[in-house]
C-alpha cells in the first residue's frame, strides 16, 4: 500500500486504508462474509455494537485460519441508538499488530440522530485517526507502540471543507493501537453532540478533547469564522511509562472555508439520548488493572488474560456498578464489550453521556455503572491500548439468567 507518498506493507479490508465504511439502520439484519487472505488468523470485533456476543454475533472467540472465510450475522436492535460504532480485529496476541498495519472500520448506526434538522443540514466527514507505527522494540511494547505519521481517513491533513454560516459534523474514531489523541481546532470550540455509545442530551461546547484509543465522538463545528484556513492540531498528552516525547502539537487537518451555505443552521437544542441506567443496588465490583515486573506482565485483578476462565459473572438484566482502579503507572482506557456504561462522579451522580471506554488515569479510580442487557453469554474487557491487551490486560465476563 501506498500511505502518504510511502510504500509499505499493510493490511487492509478490501484494499483500503481504513476500511469501507459500513452502514446500518435499527431493524436491519447485517451480514458481513470476512474472507481472511492473510498469512495468519484473524476475526472481526464490532466495537460498541449492542448485539449478541456469541455465535456468529460479535464473538471475540472466534479465529478465522488463514484462507478461510466466515460470515457474521447478526440482528440491530430496534431500540439501538443511532451513533459512530467500529470494527477491528480481536485476535489475541495480535491485536495491535494488525490493527496498527490498518485493519479499522467505521460501523455507522443512523437513526433519530440523522433526523434532526439542524444535524441533516451539516455537511458530515469521517476522521479515523490511525498512525503507522514500525515493530516494536519491547519498550515500545510495553508503552504501547506509536507511530510518527498520523492519518485522518487515510490522508496526512486532509482538507476538511467548511462552509460559511454553516455546520460540519465530524464523526472521529481513534482506531490507533495505542496514541491519544488531544485535539483542538483552531477558534473553533468544538460541540459535543455524541460519545461512544451514542448522542447526548444537548451539545455541549469544549475547546479540547481527549480521544483514548478505541473511543469516537460526534462534534458540531460552527462555520462562523472569518474566511481562511484552521489547523485540526493534536497536543501532546503525557499518559505516562517510558519513551514520552512531548511533542509539539502536529496538524491532524485542516478546515477551510469555501463558500456560504444556503441557509444559516444553529446548533440543534435537544438530541435523542439514551435512557439513563437505573441506580444498582447491588454491591460494587472492584477492577484493579496493574503493571507487574517491570512492565512484562499486565493484569486485572492479578491476573492475566486466559480465555478458558471466567473472571466475571453477572445475571443478565441486571444493572451492576463496577471500580476500576489503575495501579499502574501508565493510563489505561478500560473498555467493555456488548453493553454502554454511565461514568459515575465522585458525587455518586452518573453522567448522562454513554459511553464503552473510559480512561482511568494512573494512579486514579472510575465507577462506571453498566446494565447486561438482552444478550446472555461471555465476552470481554480490557485496557483499550492493545498491545496491554495482548500482553494479559484483558478479563472475561459471562452474562447468564
Ligand atoms: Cu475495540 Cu475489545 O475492542
Ligand atoms: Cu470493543
Ligand atoms: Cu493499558
């Protein structure tokens, strides 16, 4: 593959850098045949998707060998929210290896978020934040390996068109193995319309956000500024281990401004959110995610990643409120599979904001509450920077009656 003027080996779906970009409405049945052409196995995640986790859902289990095929089917729910989901390989041992050669795809749900005026008027983009790192050393391993040229779909800083009294709307995912992503768009605030598990209950205005591995957020961005041309910059964040290079900030893409749109849109008021979760009365489960011997070993709950066991066990239908504490000395964004989760605070109050990664600084506790809704069987959570994932940082869950 060709990337930015460099050849190099990649992989790919269907030949592209990132993959297509997949469509679906509540209701629709999605079938999706992965033929594997690689020299190794590999399997497909659908990351964020409210399905079954078994079978030929979204089953983190399966391998496909090299020259095989296999077809997913799996049903969207009536009731799914509308929102930006993704797909990536599961494989583990190899996870951040063939997601950083390039194997990430948008899965986009549309829904009642499309419908509504203000956001059906705004001129939407993809921006699948990727960077292209080399093999690691084990250092690099251990930190999480980063790559020095970062994409945004594929391009180094594309052009982002904007027009003049206008309104983008912008669907970012962080598909990179192991690099956040800080980033702020220059004299333009950004306006936070949906997380991870979809929209919130109204825009709400930032100037920076931060994007862990495997999370996205939807934003509004007014086109109210003068004529010209506005850098998408990503500051350096310190997420701590060995190897920070506090790098200036780097041009992700650039808004520029050509044109006026037909007719002026303001930000929309109020957006189609989720149901809040029902407080939990059951007792609170403690997650503690550690870095043993000197980085070699990375563990929840002192132990690491063995797919023959089950670490957690939970009665489907129920609402549960989980700890996770960082005992390490790096951030690791902890994610879960099947079901969104709220972000308690320190004043026991849940945001309204769904969400399937959250970043837990180290040193630091998050309480998220989540509800096991609909789909009994087991799957997983983990630390979103993948190579942790590979090297153990990974728990089973088994959701049963
Ligand atoms: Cu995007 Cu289990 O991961
Ligand atoms: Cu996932
Ligand atoms: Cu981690």
């Amino acid at each position: 593959m060709d990337l930015d003027g460099r050849a190099g080996w990649r992989y790919a779906y269907n030949g592209r850098l990132p993959g297509p970009v997949l469509e679906a409405r509540p209701g629709d049945t999605v079938r999706v045949a992965l033929t594997n052409r690689l020299a190794e196995a590999t399997n497909l995640h659908f990351h964020g998707l409210h399905i079954p986790p078994t079978g030929s859902g979204d089953n983190p289990f399966l391998h496909i060998p090299p020259g095989e095929s296999f077809t997913y089917e799996f049903t969207i729910p009536e009731q799914h929210p509308s929102g930006t989901f993704w797909y990536h390989p599961h494989v583990h041992g190899s996870a951040a290896r063939q997601v950083s050669l390039g194997l990430a795809g948008l899965f986009v749900v549309r829904g009642e978020m499309d419908e509504i005026p203000e956001i059906a008027a705004a001129s939407e983009r993809f921006l699948v934040l990727q960077d292209w790192p080399e093999e690691p050393s084990p250092m690099e391993r251990i930190r999480g390996r980063e790559g020095a040229l970062v994409t945004a779909s594929g391009l180094r800083d594309p052009i982002l068109p904007a027009a003049q009294g206008g309104l983008m709307r912008l669907r970012i995912l962080n598909a990179s193995s192991s690099r956040f992503y800080r980033l702020r768009m220059e004299d333009h605030p950004w306006y936070v319309i949906a997380t991870d598990g979809g929209p919130i209950p109204e825009p709400a205005g930032y100037d920076e956000l931060l994007v862990t591995p495997g999370q996205r957020v939807e934003v509004l961005v007014k086109g109210d500024r003068a004529e010209g041309r506005y850098r998408l910059l990503n500051l350096p964040y310190d997420r701590g281990g060995p190897l920070f290079r506090g790098l200036a900030g780097e041009t992700l893409a650039t808004l520029e401004y050509q044109g006026r749109a037909e007719t002026t849109v303001g930000l929309p008021t109020r957006l189609p959110e989720a149901t809040p979760l029902p407080k939990s009365d059951l007792p609170r489960r403690t997650l503690v995610m550690s870095e043993g011997m000197m980085g070699m070993s990375f563990t929840i709950n002192g132990r690491t990643f063995d797919d023959r066991r089950v670490d957690t066990r939970v009665r489907l239908g129920s609402v549960e409120e989980w700890e996770i504490v960082n005992r390490g000395g790096m951030d690791h964004p902890f994610h879960l599979h099947t079901n969104s989760f709220q972000v308690v605070g320190a004043d026991g109050v849940a945001e309204r904001a769904r969400r399937d990664v959250v970043l837990v600084p180290r040193g630091e506790r998050r309480v998220i509450r989540a509800g096991f809704f609909d789909y009994p069987g087991k799957t997983v959570y983990h630390c979103h920077i993948l190579d942790h994932e590979d090297l153990g940082m990974m728990g089973t869950l088994e959701v049963a009656a």
